[in-house]
C-alpha cells in the first residue's frame, strides 16, 4: 500500500510540477532560499532577505485587491501600520505575547478594512485612490493626535523578539525561516483564493463590473471582501515587522506614502494579477536596491526612488503590464513538452484516456 501511493505521487508530481516548467522553476527557488542561510550569509544578508520576505506577503496582499478586482489603493501602507500599531499597543499596555497580539493585529486589520472599505467603495477609479491614499495621512495625524497614547513621533520601542533564548546570530537565521514559512502559507492562500469561485468572481468584476451586475452578482460584497482580504495580509505583514531584530519599534515609518508607493513598485515589476509576480518583483528589486544601487553605486534614496520610477515606465512601456514573472513563465512555457501518458502513471491518468477512447468510438 505505501508504495502505491508513493507510485502515485511520484506520478502527481511529475505531471504537475516536473512536466511544467514554471513550477519547476520556482521548486528550485524555493529550495534555494530554504538552503541559502546554511551556507553561512553574512547577518546584513539573511536580515535582507527576511525583510523580502515580508514584503512580498505585503505586495502580494496589495496584487489580491488591485490586481484581482481593479480597486486602486494608493494607501496601503495604513494596514501595514495598522498590524505594527496593533501588536504594538497591546504589548504596551496588556504584556501580552506576540503569539498573542499578532493574530489580534491580522483581526483588526481586517475589521478596520472592512470599516473603511464600505465608504471607500462609494467611489471608483481615480476618486477611490485619491481616498486610499489620504487614509494612511489621516491614521498618522490620529497617532500624533493621541501622542499620550501612542506615542506620537517617538514610536513605541523595546517590543519583543521571536527568539530571545537563542544566539544572536542563530535568531537571524530562525526569522528567516519564520517569515518564508509565513510568506508559503500566505501565498498559497490567496493563490487558491485567486483561483477559486471567488477569484473568478473577482475577475468578473476587474474584467466588466456592469455586466456582473447584470449577471446578477452582488459587487458591493465582493469589493469587501477584497478589500478585507487585503487588509489581513496587509496587517500580518505590518505585525511581523516590527518584531524582527534590527526594528523592534511601531512608529510613523509604517505608515509611509514611500511604503506604498515601492509595493506599487514591486507588483508592476513582478507582475500584477498573478500572486507570484509581487514575491518575484520584491526579491528583484531588494537585491537590486540593496546590493547594487547602495553598496555597490552608493546612491542615495532619493535618487533611487527617482530610479525606480522611471524603471516602472520603462517596464510599462515595454512588456505592457506583464512584469518580468508573466515574462519569464510566458518564455518557459514555450519549452513545455507532454509527458506520455503512460509514463505518467495509469493511476493518475486513467480518466483521461478513457475520455479518448470515449471520443474515439463516438
């Protein structure tokens, strides 16, 4: 009996992954990065690549409203500062542990989407990002407001570690691989979501939001549903943050028009509408920010926010929209070659030849 299932899922996997050339390609990613931390990188390094990490559940958040159903946020960034502000003040005044206030943030992060979400649905297109992008100004003058509460400018330290038992350099290592845990799961989540009923409806409504309310559809709970999506991976991504070594502090910072403006960034790069396409636009451009254009070049940041702008219009201009994911998958498709059925498995693909001989008599 266990070899059989072994027989079958060797069989599943090479039909589904080894057959397919872009998933091919990013097992061999995802094993190389689950690999890179054993070969001894420097802490900047594994630092960098751990905050890739979570931005990339942040712009993947940002792709599942924007690029699904074509709700344009320019203010994004309130949700990230929503999750950071969240765990932040519950382990100011409760104790609790981030185990604890962690989850809570992703809660309330979802439920403020949801508050803000049914006015900012009232407007569309241009109005609506106007909206989203004064939303993160708005939640930023109500922390200076309320200074005695949050803090105001000063930002709310000393929040705590994932590791604190460990060796410093070894806690670098273990939130490395927390947070690319955190990145699979949330991936694959809102992958499925992507492409599930759901997804289509969403697509329905990116595509022609008139004519699916002609098919009889309800856009107004499925643009909140989006949006509530949004906001709970936008806010796990805020909370996680804040408790790597290197930050352990929930200020102004989150909540930075810059913030938003890079997720936009690092979608159109990867890819907008596919998932993957923001974690390949963030691992692009964070090596090429980090290593290149600081390290290397030494230029300053305002000059690569300059440099990433004109990138973007380059990109637009060229690959249309598709972004350098869809580009590449687009190229390995064409060296896609169908495995024999029956080296496939007659388990696995008994279906489908009865189908043939079905069609064959008829």
């Amino acid at each position: 009996m266990p070899t059989t299932y072994l027989r079958r899922f060797y069989s599943s996997f090479l039909a589904h992954v080894v057959d397919i050339p872009p998933r091919l390609l990013a097992l061999l990613l995802s094993i190389l990065l689950v690999v890179l931390p054993l070969t001894g990188l420097p802490i900047t390094t594994l630092f960098m690549l751990t905050t890739a990490n979570v931005l990339a559940i942040f712009a993947a958040s940002w792709d599942l409203l924007v690029g699904r159903t074509g709700q344009i946020s320019l203010g994004h960034s309130v949700f990230f500062g929503i999750g950071a502000y969240g765990t932040g003040l519950l382990f100011l005044y409760l104790k609790w542990p981030l185990w604890v206030t962690i989850p809570l943030s992703l809660l309330a992060g979802a439920l403020i989407a949801l508050i803000i979400g049914i006015p900012c649905l009232r407007v569309r297109g241009h109005y609506l990002a106007l909206v989203t992008l004064a939303l993160p100004i708005i939640l930023s003058s109500l922390i200076l407001f309320f200074r005695n509460i949050t803090r105001g400018d000063y930002g709310i330290w000393g929040l705590p570690a994932y590791f604190p038992n460990m060796p410093y350099n070894q806690q670098y290592v273990a939130e490395f691989y927390l947070t690319l845990f955190l990145l699979f799961i949330s991936a694959v989540i809102m992958y499925k979501i992507a492409n599930s009923k759901i997804g289509l409806v969403f697509m329905s409504i990116l595509d022609d939001e008139l004519a699916s309310k002609a098919c009889g559809i309800n856009i107004t709970k499925y643009k909140l549903m989006a949006f509530t999506l949004s906001g709970l991976f936008g806010s796990l991504a805020g909370s996680v943050n804040v408790h790597l070594l290197g930050n352990h502090v929930a200020s102004l910072a989150s909540l930075s028009l810059t913030i938003s403006f890079m997720v936009i960034v690092y979608t159109i790069f990867g890819g907008i509408g596919t998932i993957y396409g923001p974690i390949v636009g963030v691992y692009s451009l964070v090596i090429l920010e980090r290593f290149v254009l600081t390290q290397r070049l030494e230029v300053v940041s305002s000059w690569r926010l300059i440099f990433f702008s004109v990138l973007i219009i380059v990109l637009l201009i060229l690959w249309r929209g598709r972004g350098l994911a869809r580009f590449v998958t687009d190229k390995l498709d064409d060296f896609g070659e169908a495995r024999n059925l029956d080296e496939r498995g007659p388990k696995i693909w008994k279906k489908y030849k009865k189908r043939n001989s079905n069609s064959k008599r008829g």
